[in-house]
C-alpha cells in the first residue's frame, strides 16, 4: 500500500531557537523536506547610523551561543576597513577568547542538546554502581515518578519512542558526561571572562586587539582551566563520541547533503598569518579557494520583498512581509517558508560547519596534527572522508576540532606576555569597506561593513554558517544543505520520526544566527 | 559526599547570591523534604539569542541541573526538554489548564508585535503565547535586556515593533506579578536570587518603577565602580590601557544600573571595566547607544538614534 503522510514538526527542542520543519513522507521515504526559521529581528540593516564600533557589541548579540565569532569577525571587518592588524598580544588573546568559547559550544552542543537522540535516558532508573551523580539522578527520578505530579520527570521526559543505545555502560557513561559538561562549561565561561570580561558576549575583543591587558596571574588561571578541559575533551568527548557511532554505524551513511564545502581560514598565528584551520570550497570533489564574487542571496521562498541574486551590500534595506501577506504565503502550494534567505555560491549550495573546517584543512596537508588525528579516527572505525558527510561524520568533526582547537590554546597561552598592552587605538575610517572573516562553532561567518563620512555604519551585511546550511529553496528551486539531508530518508515510524531530529541536530543549527 | 555536605553546598550557593538573610539552612533541609513547595517553571524564548539561557548555566558552586533538580520543576524549556514538536504544544497547553495560577512564566527575548509573524511557535505568533501563558501564570519573570527594554531587538530603524513582558501584561490589563532582570546576558545571580525569594515568600522582591529587584538595580554601576575613586580625583583615561576613569572614553556607567562592580561576572572572574573595556550599558533602558566605546578626541556630535521605545498595540 502506498502511504502518503506530511510530518511537521514545530517547534524542533534541543536547538538554538526557533526551528519548524516539514516533510512529505511516501512508503517510509522522505520526498520533501522544507525548513522554516521562524524569527526575524533585523539586526544587520538596523545598525546603519550606529557608530562602526558598536557593530562588535551589536552583532555578537545576535547569537547567545556563537557571539564570540560575530565580535570577532566584526572587529576583523573594521580592521580591514583601518588596514591594520592587532599586535601579537591581542591577537593571541583573541584566539584565546574565540577558542575557549568554541569549545565550550561544541560541549554544549553535544551534550546538552545532542546526547539525548542516542543515549537511552530512561537506563538511569536502572543503574546499581555508585558514581554521586548517576545515583543522585537515579533518586531523582524515582521520587519524581511517585511524586503524582502532571510532568514527573520535567523536562527529561519522553524521548521519541524508538531504538537508542543499548549498551548499558555506555548509557551511564553518557549521562554522567552530561552532568560534568555542565561544569565543564562553567569553566569555559570562566576562561573566556578572563579575557573577555564576561561569558557569553564578550566585551573586548575591539578592531586593534583586545583590550585587556594580561598578568601573570590572569595567564596562570586561564591555564589551569584549560588543563581540566583538556582532560574532558580528549578523555571523555571524543572517546564518547566515537563509542556512539560504533554502535549507530548507520548513521555514517544517513543525512547526505551536497557534500560541497565552503570554509574560511580560521586561527592565525600571533602575526595574524598560518592560519590553524585553511579555507577553500570544495565543489563536486574540486578543491578551490574561495572567491567572495560568488556569493549571492535569494529571497524568493523566504518572508521578504526584493531581489534574487543579490550581493553583499547591494541593499541597504530589507523589506520583510507583512502579516496578511504571511498568512497568504501560508496557505500556497509554492509560498514563502522561512525568514532565513537562500544564500548560494554561483549556483552552489554550500555546507559549512565541523565537516567542511576538517577536509578543506586535511586537504591542503598544512595541519599535521589534524591529518594524524583524523587518520586516527578513520582507522578505528574504518571510514573515508565519504562517510563524513552524515550525522556521525558531522559529530565526530567537532570533536576532532574540539581536539586540535585547545592544543592550540595551550600553545597560544605560553606565547602571552604580560603587562603588555593587548590593543592599539586606531581612529574610525571614515568612507570605508571591510570584510571579516571567521569560522564560527557552525562554519564559515563573513561580516561586510561600510562606513559614512563621519565613522557610523552606511551599510552592513552578515552571512551566516546557519544561513548556508538551513536556508530554505533558492530562486531556482534548489532546496538548502538540510533540506537535501532530510530527502531520501527512511523513517521507521512516522510518529516518531527520530531520524529527522538527529540529522537536524547534527547540523547544529542556530536559528537566532541564521535570520540575525 | 554525605547528605550534609551537599545540603552545604547548595548553601554556598544561596550565601553568594545574597539570599541568605531570609533563606536558611532550615528552609533548604524543608525544600529538600517536601515542606516547601519547589516552583514549576516554563521558560519561553521569544526574540532572543539563547544567551540568557546559556548564562543561567552559569551558577557558581554547583551544576545548572543540579540548581534545576533541587529548586524548581522546569516543566518546558526550549534547549533542555527532551521531548520536540507536538509534545511541546501538548505540554504547554496542558500546564495551562493543569497548573493554572501555579507556575513562573520565564520569558527570555523581546515580543514582536508590530509583526506578529516574526516569531512564531506551532505556526502561532510568539505574542498570543505569552498572552495565554501569563493568563494562567502565578507570575512572570522576564530575563534579559531584551526581554526588559527591547534591548539590541529594538533599535532605530527596525521593523519587528517588539514589546517587553511588562508592557504586554500592561496592555493586554493581564494583572500578574511581573518582575524583569536586565543585563546582557542577564546575570544568574539575579534569576537564582528572584526564585529563592518567591520559593520563600510567594511573591517577588521589592521591585522598582520598572519591576527591576531594587537590590540589584537601585546603583549605577558608577557609584559602586573601583574606578569611583579616580573620578573624584579628576583621573581620566585617555587611552584603553591608561589609569583612570573611563568615562572619557564613553563608559556607560554612570546611566547604566546593575551590580556588576558588586559581585563581578561569571563567578566574579571578571567584569567588563576590569577587562580595560567602557562599561557599554548592556543592562540600562538605552542599550544599545549609538556610540558606546569613544576614543578621547572623538568630538562627532551624538544624535541621538531613537529607539522605538516599545511599541504601542
């Protein structure tokens, strides 16, 4: 018999912000999938009038979890548009801000909002050992369960009904992680604060460096809380990863996108050069560099007014609908969906993120840490860089980079010197461009500023990691890198569709990012 | 770890963020039998960035889930409920007829509502959520600048009309207890403080005009800066890395109020002046300026951008 369902799913949980997803299911397989953002604030077009500077503080707001890319690739924007580049101090403490809290998000991401889509929650009530936080949480749950209320066990109730881990051991292991991520993130904070004033939304990070000037005292205490990070990241993260996708080995081959890349040159050396992570495209299995030319925006699905095919900067204005207009989008067969645009690189839809930071870096052979590493991996669980493109791939990619980013922290922190001053002042240009570029937890960020004749901002503009991946159809009718992975997979009950959910969730999106 | 040693523990807690004139010992060792009624809690997030939420996890001492699993019963919320989709819808429209009178409604973000559609739950604008949430709430909490004032979702020129919780209440003449912890992020010294308080009394805090707690919202951050001193003496940076004040170079401390100076950030590791940065205002009613971080020599003339300043319905 052939069976036709539509499956939507609104509001996705476990993510950052506001995520509906539906999907067009026919005898168990995907046939149609659309991805709709489901917030917009308008941040990028708002700041024209502000002061240039303000774009630093401004846009890191844009995103709660990933505001340390947007401070950075804003001050790197301006100073492009000065010409200058931070002195040594500033551009390693920089990278210690960045990296502290890059980490810190890809633990968040994992474990706070991944672990749960493979790792049985319900194994605590059976657990008989005696580590403090299991047993607390085994406690937990059963007076909660006799406790006669409407939502025991809030909010850690109800998974989709379906297979997750069977593997006893590896259960606890991962509930016990889960509680330590929690303090391992408190630390992260801590590091980033050192040198950033506070966590999330450091303040410091400034075109000219960092205003912060560190110590002796700061150094050694940024130190010893990496120290204990760096146990959890290459104890426990990765180990725990890599023991989940031996037993969900399926889900190598399940969530294909494109498998074209797109990555910016992330984590420079103090001089600002030899960048730790390479940037480049990878197009139909073609390494290329990249080329800003190509990069264009379509609107056609998504809730504004204007152009296709537009670039950066083209506009200092954007339209969205208005209501009555939405609610009749709403009901077309072919309307408007998402308040994300369809950004394309010529007609390329381009996957950025963990995946696309690891082969691009693998392929130029300039980091040899990582190739052992990934070399590594892929022995032990007999995989090719095919298989990267997947749900497991793209866990296992942040881990790697989790890996790779804190032995450059702890090589970065011994390069400091204190009591040296970490920013230079440099006055506004006035009448000026700039690009930034970074690669933020989720992918490739690029900022574009334009400054009027008194220093405040004529024009901004921001593309996205998330933007690239959840973008809904471009003008041609093309579906974004998510969509892609949703169509062609098997759902074993549609009332349960867990399936959907891992393959969105392992492409971290971050919705907040993605419509700014 | 006995019982008695991780009861202390969570003191330590309720000691550091200064609850501990009215929340004591005894009445953590009541919470933990029962004796007193632990709060259910919905959080809700409108035009926000999850970076309240990330903070909150920020509690000095002990772990975010343990704060969660001893103190309150968080029924929903967005980044740490394990169910997804429709359950979601299920749940909250049950907590609204199940729990009425008898839950915190937490609301992180600004609320559109010029353009109802800019954020949207279950194909709902976010605003008919929050209307219908709070009508059942015991009372709201709202965290976060942009919960608070509109904070960076209302600047000039934006589209979205955003309100903040107390002016949705206000406007739709929802008569609940509303309380709002500005700061961005908000500081979870202040959530977990505000919760304790109502865990103990049923109700919230002394609270200023604009529903702030007055404990941590009746001082400038100036008054209570450790540059307070150079002030005086006419001690003026004027350069970052200098000695002295930083009001010439565009502090935000004298117009912003909070207690970051008092307690410091992230389990008092740091602060934002400490870090050789102008305090930029992130929790006063003006955030964001136009200009926040000037240099010495700037001598451009501020025109003033207006903000919508909360849009009328």
């Amino acid at each position: 018999m052939n069976m036709k369902r539509t499956i939507s799913v609104d509001p996705l949980t476990r993510i950052e912000g506001h995520l509906k997803f539906t999907t067009k299911i026919e005898n168990s397989i995907v046939t149609d999938a659309k991805c709709s953002a489901q917030l917009y604030r308008g941040i990028e077009k708002a700041l024209i009038g502000y002061d240039a500077r303000v774009a630093q503080q401004v846009t890191q707001r844009i995103c709660g979890t990933c505001n340390y890319a947007h401070a950075e690739a804003a001050a790197l924007a301006l100073e492009d548009a000065m010409g200058i580049k931070p002195n040594k101090n500033g551009q390693l403490l920089r990278n210690l801000i960045v990296g502290a809290y890059q980490i810190h998000d890809y633990i968040f991401h994992f474990y706070l909002l991944s672990v749960f889509d493979f790792i049985n929650i319900e194994a605590i009530t059976t657990y008989k050992g005696s580590n403090k936080n299991l047993v607390k949480m085994k406690q937990w749950v059963e007076s909660e369960k006799k406790s006669g209320k409407i939502f025991p066990i809030s909010p850690f109730l109800s998974q989709y009904k379906n297979i997750y881990s069977q593997d006893e051991k590896l259960n606890f292991f991962s509930i016990d992680n889960y509680l330590e991520a929690f303090e391992i993130m408190l630390k992260l904070d801590k590091a980033v604060a050192i040198f950033g004033g506070k966590s999330p939304h450091p303040v410091t990070i400034e075109a000219g460096g960092v205003t912060t000037t560190p110590t002796v005292l700061s150094i050694e205490k940024y130190k010893a809380l990496i120290e204990e990070v760096d146990i959890f990241i290459k104890d426990i993260y990765l180990p725990n990863i890599i023991k989940i996708s031996k037993e969900f080995k399926e889900y190598f081959n399940i969530g294909k996108g494109y498998a074209n890349y797109l990555a910016f040159a992330y984590m420079p050396d103090e001089n600002g050069e030899n960048h730790l992570f390479e940037g480049g495209t990878i197009i139909n299995g073609e390494y290329a560099d990249y080329d800003l030319e190509k990069i264009r925006e379509d609107v056609k699905y998504s809730y504004y007014l204007g152009n296709d095919n537009a670039k950066p900067l083209s506009s200092t204005k954007l339209t969205p609908i208005d209501y009555d207009r939405y609610k009749s989008e709403q009901i077309k067969e072919n309307g408007k969906y998402s308040w994300s645009k369809a950004p394309r690189y010529d007609t390329n839809v381009m996957e950025v993120g963990a995946v696309a930071r690891v082969i691009i870096t693998y392929n130029k052979k300039t980091n040899k840490k990582l190739n052992a590493l990934v070399d590594q991996v892929n022995k032990e669980l007999n995989i090719t860089f095919d298989e990267y493109n997947s749900v497991m791939g793209r866990h296992l990619s942040r881990a790697i980079l989790a890996c790779i980013v804190i032995d450059k922290l702890k090589k970065d922190i011994d390069k400091v010197e204190p009591d040296v001053n970490a920013y230079e002042e440099y006055d506004i240009p006035t009448k000026a461009k700039g690009i930034g570029l970074t690669e933020g937890t989720r992918g490739a960020l690029a900022h574009w500023i334009e400054t009027d004749k008194e220093g405040y901002i004529k024009n901004y503009e921001l593309i996205v990691p998330t933007t690239w991946n959840i973008s809904p159809r471009d003008a041609q009718g093309t579906p974004g890198v998510v969509e892609k992975m949703l169509i062609g997979t098997k759902i074993k009950d549609v009332e349960n569709p867990i399936e959907l959910a891992r393959i969105i969730r392992s492409t971290d999106p971050c919705m907040a990012c993605s419509v700014h | 770890m006995n019982r008695r040693e991780a009861l202390k523990k969570f003191y330590n807690v309720i000691v550091a963020v200064g609850a501990s004139s009215f929340f004591t010992f005894d009445d953590l060792l009541a919470l933990e039998n029962s004796q007193i009624k632990k709060p259910n809690l919905i959080w809700l997030q409108g035009a926000s960035c999850s970076g309240c939420t990330l903070s909150s996890t920020n509690i000095e001492d002990i772990s975010f889930t343990d704060f969660i699993l001893k103190f309150v019963n968080i029924i929903y919320h967005p980044n740490l409920t394990i169910h997804t989709g429709y359950d979601v819808q299920h749940t909250l429209n049950t907590a609204c007829k199940e729990l009425n009178n008898d839950y915190l409604l937490i609301n992180e973000g600004s609320i559109p509502v010029q353009l109802p559609h800019a954020c949207l739950l279950a194909d709902i604008p976010y605003v008919e959520w929050i209307k219908k949430m709070a009508k059942n709430a015991h009372s709201c909490i709202g965290v976060g600048t942009c919960a608070s004032f509109g904070g960076i979702t209302d600047m000039h020129g934006m589209d979205t009309g955003v309100a903040s919780i107390v002016q949705v209440l206000e406007t739709e003449n929802i008569q609940k207890p509303v309380a709002i912890l500005p700061n961005c992020p908000l500081r979870p010294e202040h959530l977990v403080y505000t919760i304790l308080y109502f865990i103990k009394f049923g109700k919230f805090p002394a609270l200023d005009v604009y529903h702030r707690p007055k404990k941590f919202f009746s001082q400038t951050i100036h008054q209570s800066c450790s540059h307070y001193y150079e002030f005086k003496e006419d001690i003026f940076a004027t350069k970052i890395g200098e000695k002295g004040c930083l009001l010439e170079l565009g502090c935000q401390g004298p117009v912003t109020k909070s207690d970051c100076m008092i307690t410091g950030l992230n389990g008092n590791t740091n602060n934002c002046i400490k870090a050789g940065h102008p305090c930029i205002g992130c929790a006063s009613e003006h955030f964001p300026r136009q200009i926040m971080f000037r240099s010495y020599i700037d001598d451009r003339v501020i025109t003033p951008l207006k903000k919508m300043n909360f849009a009328k319905k």
